[in-house]
C-alpha cells in the first residue's frame, strides 16, 4: 500500500490502527519510544490524513521516476554489502549521517549491522522518500524490538541549505560514519530540468576564463556534495563511505594536493552501476578516514571480489593514474616541446559538415550543397583516427575563419554560393547555446589559427581508448582539418611529422601515456596530459638507426635539425618562463603580494 507517495508495510498500518491515540503529541511521544525517531509527524494534519486514508484503504498515486534528476536508490542488498564491508574494516560509528537519505536503505542497514549508534540524521528534499523513510524504520523497529534504538531525526531539507555544522558541533568527539549516495547528475542537467535542488550559482572550483564558459564550470551534484560534508567532518573522527561516480572520486584527489583535507586510507570499491542501478556509468564506493594526516593517493578495488587493481594519485608533485607504471617511466613526465591543439568547434554540424555524393556535396540533413570548394577542407573526428597514416576522409566541413574572430564578411563578396547557403541557415548559428559565440562575427567558428592549415599532422583521438597517434596527410592538395574531439601538432614538412609520431607511438612513450591516462575518463586524452610528454627525453632514449628502420628515407641531417629545432624550442620557452618570472619578481616587491601566474 502507498500513503503520502510512499510505501507502508502493513505492520506499519497495523501500529496506527491499533493506536488509541490520535493526538499528534502523543503518537510521536509512542512513535519515538518505539524508533527513536524525533517529530514524525510535524503537524496534526498529516496524522489524520494517515488514519483517514488507513481507514478508508485508499491507495495512493505510483511514485514518478526521479532518474532523470540523478536519483538512483540505492537497493537494499547494496546497502548492507556496504555496512558489512564498512565493519569488517573496523567501522564501529556512533552517529550516522546520510545528507541524501532517499528511500532509507542505508540507514535501516545501519541499524541492522553497527551496534553502538547513537545519533542517525537524514536529510532529504523529496517528501514521500522522507514518509518512506520513516515508516521503514519504523517497520524496522516493530519486527526488531530488541535492537539498540538510537535517537533519530529526519529532516525533509534541501541538503545544500542544510546545516551541518550543528551536528558536527553536536558530536566533537563521537565516531561519526558519514554515508550515503548523492544524486549522479551535473548542476547543468538539473538546470535543465528544472531543479530546485541546486547549490547557489557558484565556480566552486574557481575555474576561470574561457574553462569555466565552455564546461568546466559545469559540477557533477555529488562532487559538490562530497567536498562540502568531506570539508566539514574531515576534522572529526570517523569515515566518510560515499557512493560517487568514479570521476568524481578521481577529482576529489586531484584536488587534494591543495586543500589537503584531513583524510586519508582513501579507497575505492568498484561497483558494477549496470547491475546494481540500470545505468551506465563507471561508479564506486569512495571511503576514507577522517581526522588524519592528509592522503594523496587512492588504492582502487573490485567491490566484490575485494582484488587491488591498482593505486592512482599524487606522486612527487604530479597526478598518475597508476602508481606502478609511473615509477618506470616517470623521466617522461615534463613538457612537450609545442603546444597541442584541439580542433575545429562550430556547433552546426547539420550545415557545417558535408559528405560526398555523385560528385555533390550532401550536409547531415541529406539536402544537396552546392557551394566553391575553396573553403570546404577534409574534417576528421575521433572516430576516424584509427590508422597508422591518414590520407582519406568521409567527412568535409566549411571553414569560415583562419582565426577566432576573423570577421566573415569576405564571404558575400567571393564566395557568394556559400555565403547564401549558411545565411539561408542562419537558424542553425542563432541557436547555438554556447556563450563563446555573443558578440563574435557571422559564422563564427572556435579552434582554428595558423596551426589548422599545417599541411602534416600527428593527431590523437580523445574520446576513445586508444593511445596511438596518427599521421594525416593532405587531402585533396589541402591541409585536413579536426574536430574538437581530436588533438593534434601541426608541421610545414613530412619528415619533422613522421619523427614526432614514430617517437610517440614508441613503447616507452606509450607506457608512461597509460601511466597518467584514465581509462573511466569521459575523454581519456586531454591536451593536459599530451603537454606532460618529455620529447626530449625520448629523444634521448631513441638511436637514429632505431628510426631510420621506420622511415627508411630519413638522414642524419634531418634527425639533427629536427634535434636542434626541439632543442631551441625549450631553450627559448625557458627564456619565456624566466623572464616571466623575473616580472613577477618586480611585482612581488612593487605590491608586497605574489600575482597568480596565468599561462
């Protein structure tokens, strides 16, 4: 039976059918004595609404599914593999507290699994999960009548505006076991649908520029969740046991080596979110001990077989994502020598991209285009870097601009054909969301300069799993472009582009890309981890002969210039820093305060 949206069991019925009292003091005074929990009912009205429908047998409307909002219940099997883990790791909590309690599994398996608690808070915004709780631990209670009966208080709050510094204060030195599964969505998405159940606007990781317009900005609701509780009773004893999204656990650390919270003994128990959610995503039980010496490292496990896969973190300054593998090939971790660049962003791709067809060119809504080449150019994705060397395409794209801001005016006076094809679909440019395009010139695109029009490129596929780089030749007599999927070097000859991709397909090289590369990571190649490749030190590492075996045309004069080119390049990027440094130096002592540097 459903009572106010939400499950009762019927020795729960049977409780309030046989009480006398129907006075919301005393049932909440025999309700607390039965289960502890403080204030069940908060008003008077919703106790007769409770005996009116009991007595009447009226069921209530199914419950809405609350997925899209990120709300995925814990089920209940999980939640006591959960506490018995927890124990068996010699968790013995005296306050529980769940910010995001749902349903309540986790709390009922608590109370079925520690035995010395004495406080349990649960905080949630959905009200039928509120009533579900409390008539779960209620039917609890009423089939367990030995068990330790704690004080209980479950609040119907929006967690972001609950405050917890009154508990925390509460219970200074009590061993707290903070607990739970926070939604699994971004602030974005529920944005989108229309949430209430927001934190304040903030960039709570102080993102700025350009990161914090184009996504980085955009939070995951439990990273913001986890941080704010892990900030909060990181200081008090105990543990905090969090079912997170992989990523987030990864970010948490990442973020460590900074705000260096007290906690440490950091774990994470794989779980397989298909199986136990229906949803597909990499997730995890993060657990960690409070009140310790800061941790900079996570030690990963499968949740159900216990077996170490391998341990991720901070190691002498840099973040890796196997410890292992890093500590054999850490002498690659520096800077690459050029700066990688992603490629080509336009956000219309129903009009901006076009294939081949009998000779014409077909857009993605199948119409016919008929345009001057001069500015369509080959377009790769990530999809489509999977050889060794690429001279092919499937896919063209038009190029408005050689740079970002470049205004587009040109285009009416020699390319007519094409300007009247993209202004008959200016629809498609006006309903671009991203801010990057207010205020720019008409056809506007991102990620394009004087490296987009580089005749050779060694490029990578970021959103695949794969760590081998390609060399792309011209198409057509033109340099290819990329989308922003991809990443790439560009170079003005073949040679200097088949060095740098042999020396990045190498196997030390390779080795240490799959030491700081995670694998669970939405996009597993990112522009951070390309600048972290020492060149040099490959380069030190590789015998000309050992290329020349890979490309057979190669001389020595070749290698040394291309030697000496990467060696100047460094030489003159120290300058660059240098000097930097010595003008923040003058800053430092004209202000008496030390500027954050901006690279």
């Amino acid at each position: 039976m459903k009572l106010f949206e939400a499950n009762i069991t019927n020795s729960v019925i049977a409780f309030f059918k046989n009480s006398k009292e129907l006075s919301i003091e005393n049932v909440n005074s025999k309700i607390k004595s039965t289960c502890g929990i403080n204030a069940f009912f908060e008003i008077q009205s919703e106790l007769d609404e409770l005996i009116n429908t009991i007595s009447n047998n009226k069921n209530i409307i199914n419950e809405p599914d609350r997925a899209e909002y990120g709300d995925f219940q814990t089920n209940r099997n999980l939640s006591d593999d959960i506490c018995n883990l927890l124990k068996n790791k010699n968790t013995e909590p005296e306050i529980i507290i769940e910010p995001t309690c749902g349903k309540g599994n986790f709390i009922i398996s608590s109370l079925n699994t520690f035995e010395n608690i004495k406080y349990i808070y649960g905080v949630e915004i959905y009200k039928p999960y509120v009533w579900e709780t409390k008539f779960a631990i209620l039917d609890y209670f009423l089939k367990n009548i030995n068990s330790n009966l704690p004080e209980i208080n479950i609040y119907h709050y929006n967690v972001f505006d609950f405050d917890f510094k009154k508990i925390s204060n509460k219970h200074k030195n009590r061993k707290i076991l903070v607990i739970g599964n926070p939604p699994w969505v971004t602030n974005s998405k529920l944005s989108s649908l229309g949430s209430d159940n927001l934190p304040l606007k903030s960039n709570f990781k102080n993102h700025n520029g350009i990161d914090a317009i184009t996504g980085k900005g955009n939070f995951d609701i439990g990273e913001y969740i986890s941080v704010k509780l892990i900030s909060l009773f990181s200081k008090l004893n105990g543990k905090f046991a969090f079912l997170v999204k992989n990523s987030v656990a990864k970010n948490i650390l990442l973020e460590q080596n900074k705000t260096k919270y007290q906690i440490s003994n950091i774990r994470q128990f794989d779980i397989d979110a298909k199986k136990e959610f229906n949803v597909s995503v990499n997730a995890c039980l993060l657990l960690c001990s409070l009140h310790k010496n800061p941790g900079e490292t996570i030690s990963e496990y499968d949740f159900y077989t216990n077996n170490l896969i391998r341990e991720y973190g901070w190691v002498n300054g840099k973040f890796v994502a196997n410890i292992d593998l890093y500590l054999k090939s850490k002498d690659l971790d520096g800077r690459f020598p050029f700066v990688w660049r992603q490629g080509v962003k336009h956000d219309a791709s129903k009009i901006m991209e076009l294939e081949i067809r009998n000779g014409y060119y077909l857009n993605n809504n199948k119409e016919k285009v008929e345009i001057e080449n001069d500015l369509v150019f080959a377009l790769l994705k990530s999809s489509d870097l999977k050889g060794n060397v690429i001279d092919k395409s499937r896919k063209y794209t038009i190029i408005t601009q050689r740079k970002v801001g470049q205004e587009t005016k040109y285009i009416k006076e020699l390319y007519p054909k094409t300007f009247n094809y993209l202004f008959n679909n200016i629809e498609y440019f006006n309903k671009r969301k991203s801010s990057i395009y207010e205020g720019k010139p008409l056809f506007s695109i991102f990620g394009i300069g004087d490296y987009s029009f580089k005749p050779y490129k060694v490029a990578i596929a970021g959103m695949y799993k794969t760590t081998t780089f390609s060399l792309v030749k011209p198409i057509n007599n033109k340099p290819v472009m990329l989308d922003d999927t991809c990443y790439f070097i560009g170079f003005e000859t073949l040679i200097e582009a088949e060095i740098t991709q042999i020396l990045l397909n190498k196997e030390i090289t390779q080795n240490f890309i799959q030491s700081i590369a995670f694998k669970d990571a939405k996009r597993m190649i990112t522009k951070d981890l390309l600048m972290r490749i020492n060149l040099n030190e490959i380069i030190n590492e590789t015998d000309f002969y050992e290329l020349q075996l890979e490309i057979p045309n190669l001389n020595i004069v070749d290698w040394k210039s291309y030697k000496g080119k990467l060696t100047k390049q460094v030489f003159e990027e120290k300058q660059q820093l240098d000097l930097f440094g010595e003008l923040n130096q003058k800053k430092k002592v004209a202000s008496g305060s030390v500027p954050t540097p901006y690279y």
